[in-house]
C-alpha cells in the first residue's frame, strides 16, 4: 500500500505507553505518522519518543506560536488522510461527541474532515458509565469507527472491558479504513441532492433528497484514491474530505456544471433527484397573496427540464456511467425501461416508498439493474456501505473493459 498520512492523536489514558509501538508499526507499513499530544497524555508518554520514532515534529499546545508556525492546526487537519485517538479517553470522546474544541487534539479532530477511529481505553465503569457509552453510540451515528476495547486485567487493578487493542490491531482497523487505492487514477463526477426551480422571488419547487447518497459516493471514491468533483444540488452536507465540490440549485445549472466537467470524467455517477419540471415562467418578483382568499386555485405551467443523464450517456465513450432512480413502485421493472431508454452502465434503484431507504435517511436499499436487464438485490444497507458497493461495480465494469 502506498505510504499515507496518518495523524496520530493521543490522550491521556495509561495506555498512552503503548503508542511508540503504534507509531513503530505505522512506520514500518511505511505511512508518515504526525503525532498531537493533549496536556495530560504528556504526562503518560514522553513527546521526544514520539518524535523521534516519528521522524515528525510532535504537536502539544494549540497556543503555542513556535508550534503554530511550523504547521498550524488547520494545515494539520487539512493534511491528515486518517485520525487515529489512541489511547481515547472517556474525556477526549466526550468532547468530541460535543464539538467542543479546547485543546489541539479536539480542535484539529472538529476541522478535520478525514475518517476518524478511535481505540478506546478506561476503566470498566468509565466505559460502561451511560454517558461513555452515549457518546460513543452518537459517534457511530456520525461515522467516527472504533476499535477495541479489549477485555482483560486492566491498570486500575480491575478487570473488564477497558483495555486498549493492541498497536497491531489498530493498525489493521487503520489500513482497512484506508483501503486500497483501488479507483486511483480515474475522475469520478458525483452528482447529489434535489433541484430548487424557482416559481418566484421567494418560492421554488423542490423535492425530499438530502444529498446523502451521492455525499457518500463521492466520500467512499475519495477514500479509493479517486479526483472526486461532486456537484451538489439543494444540500445541508459538509464537504467529504479531499472532494472538489460546485453547489447548484436548478436543474439548468446542473447541467452547465456537469458538462462543463464531463470532459475531465472518466466515471460518472448520477445521484442528485434533478426536477423532471419547472415552473415555465418563473415570476422575478414575489407572487403576492393579497387577491386570493381561501380555496382561490392558482395554475402553475410545468415545462420539461433537460434530461442530463441522456446527454451524458449520448458522450459516454470509454466512461462509466452510473444512473439512479427513485420509483414508489413497479420499482424493477421502471429501472429495467429506464437503463433501456437511457444507455448507462448501470441503474441504481431506489424504492422511496420504504421509510427505512430512499430520501433523507442514512440508509438504502437498493436494486442494480444492468444494461441486460439482470437485477441484483442489495439489502438495507448504510448509504456508505452502499456507496462501497456501487464503486465496487464500477471497478468491475472498468477491469471487464481493458
Ligand atoms: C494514573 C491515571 C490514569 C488514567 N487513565 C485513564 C484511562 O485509561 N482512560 C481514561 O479515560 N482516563 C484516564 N485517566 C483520567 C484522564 O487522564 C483525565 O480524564 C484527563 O482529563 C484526560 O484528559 P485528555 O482527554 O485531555 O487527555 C487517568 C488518570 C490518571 C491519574
């Protein structure tokens, strides 16, 4: 695997006295390792260890302008493929859970988009205090991983969950979230979220999307090792990490981005809820209510937006191409006529009348239906996982090809 860029962010549990051996074994995997001490994990592990078996300056103090200047906390954010918290203790957990930012560790950990794993360590009853584990189940929620802890003696003196994993099991939880580089090379173009198609100064016609599919597809080709530039249409999502990302909001714009970056694709995968129809004569001003009472009907004209996965798919070449659709019913046979009348390589099928899959839930359960019409059915799945098995079909259209 090729050597990646691995912040290493350790707190203040006794378990601190194994992390030269987590950083002796990242480094010999050939990663560069970047260690950040909170105050109290200083008192368990001796920087100059951490620096010298590093090879990297070890960040301690958020205030500190010497080390400010060599690399600040957003540079260190920025520069981090992964954030292992190792050991994490029950107090570093909690603030990350809360956002809270008030020391190097939480801050660059808050500015940092990349994954986050954590390697819990504490007392038994630390870890099974309610709080602990709240904390932790909200982390999940928000797709920070963990690893460990083990049972056994613990330093306490009591014995129970609680022991930190060993260095050589975090760094395989850490090599496994790093992946394989599989889709470097390609340009995967994600679209995701709905359209907004004004009807007046203040109005549009909208739908349900979240964005949260097509976010997930450009996070996942990230991690693969692709160039991700993802447009995104109405969406509250913060950018996925080492993703180029153009907001739109019509189904017009939409489509002057994608073909503005299709040249550059050489995958491209179509997530975003486009409006079939927007208002035909959009006022500029605001519609006034003053003449209508109660029941008073006003018409609004519907024309037909640009069909951009058409058009696509007409200069589709040597790319692949990834369709979505969303059907509340008859939801196989739609995506069998639709993968016919559109020529992608692949549809992904959304059935939206299901309230645990579809729009604006962070899971899915999807249909892939082929351009022979086979259908594969993929259980309720996170949208992530999902994500991973959508690029997982990609990399083998792309190895069928060559
Ligand atoms: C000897 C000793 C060992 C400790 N070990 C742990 C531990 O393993 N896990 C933990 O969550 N807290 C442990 N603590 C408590 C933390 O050090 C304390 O909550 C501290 O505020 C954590 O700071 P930090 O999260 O900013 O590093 C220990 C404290 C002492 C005095």
């Amino acid at each position: 695997m090729a050597p990646r860029r691995i912040l290493l962010a350790v707190t203040g549990g006794i378990a601190a006295y194994k992390i030269p051996e987590l950083v002796r074994v990242l480094r010999r995997a050939d990663h560069r390792v970047r260690c950040a001490l909170t105050a109290e994990a200083q008192r368990f592990v001796s920087p100059l260890v951490l620096q010298t078996l590093s090879g990297e300056l070890v960040r301690q103090d958020l205030f500190d302008p010497g080390e400010e200047n060599e690399i600040d906390h957003i540079g260190l954010a920025d520069w981090a493929e992964l954030v292992i918290v190792a050991p994490a203790t029950a107090n570093t957990l909690a603030k990350i859970c809360h956002g809270l930012a008030d020391d190097l560790v939480t801050a660059v950990i808050l500015a940092c988009r990349a994954p986050v794993l954590v390697a819990p360590a504490m007392n038994v009853n630390m870890w099974q205090n309610v709080a602990t584990q709240a904390n932790l189940a909200q982390l999940h929620e928000r797709g920070v991983l963990s690893v460990g802890p083990e049972a056994g003696d613990l330093a306490c003196g009591w014995e129970g969950l609680g022991r930190m994993s060993e260095p050589k099991d975090i760094a395989a939880a850490a090599e496994l979230l790093l992946g394989p580089e599989t889709l470097s090379g390609e340009t995967v173009l994600v679209t995701a979220g709905g359209t907004a198609e004004p009807i007046d100064a203040v109005r549009s016609i909208t739908n349900r999307s979240s964005g949260k599919m097509g976010f997930a597809v450009a996070e996942e080709a990230a991690r693969r090792g692709a160039e991700v530039r993802l447009i995104a249409g109405v969406s509250a999502l913060p950018t996925p990490a080492g993703v180029r990302r153009t907001d739109v909001q019509t189904a017009f714009e939409m489509r002057e981005a994608v073909l503005a970056e299709l040249p550059d694709a050489s995958v491209v995968v179509k997530a975003a809820a486009v409006a079939d129809f927007r208002p035909a004569e959009p006022e500029t001003r605001k519609i006034k209510k003053e003449s209508l009472t109660t029941h008073d009907r006003l018409t609004l004209s519907l024309v037909a937006n640009p069909d951009i996965l058409t058009e696509v798919c007409a200069q589709k070449g040597n790319r692949i191409v990834v369709g979505f659709a969303a059907e509340s019913h008859d939801v196989v046979e739609a995506a069998r006529r639709k993968i016919d009348r559109k020529g992608c390589d692949l549809l992904v099928a959304n059935d939206i009348s299901r309230a645990d899959a579809g729009f604006n839930v962070d899971t899915n359960a999807v249909f892939f239906v082929s351009p022979s019409g086979e259908v594969e059915e993929i259980p309720l799945l996170s949208k992530r996982a999902v994500a991973a098995e959508i690029l997982d079909r990609v990399e083998k259209l792309r190895q069928e090809q060559v």
